[in-house]
C-alpha cells in the first residue's frame, strides 16, 4: 500500500470521527432543550 493511499483514509476517518462527534453534540443538545435526557425512564416505564 503506498503512503498516499494510506493517509487517504486515515483522512477520511478523522472526517467520519469528527462528524460523528458532532452529530452526537447536535443530538444531545436537542434532546437537553426538549428537557428529554432521562434515558432510564425508557428503559424502565413506572408501574
């Protein structure tokens, strides 16, 4: 494998890295506003 090819992908997963980050802040910041951040009520409903 030569050394451009290798720091082509090494590249593109930083990109995916980074844009994944950055979707998660997106999501958790969306769900902050909406006040839905209690994970375990979704997990166990009260009885």
């Amino acid at each position: 494998m030569s050394k451009e090819k290798k720091s082509r992908v090494s590249t593109w997963l930083v990109i995916g890295v980074l844009v994944l980050i950055a979707l998660l802040l997106v999501w958790l910041t969306v769900a902050d506003l909406l006040g839905d951040t209690d994970v375990a009520a979704l997990i166990m409903p009260v009885m």
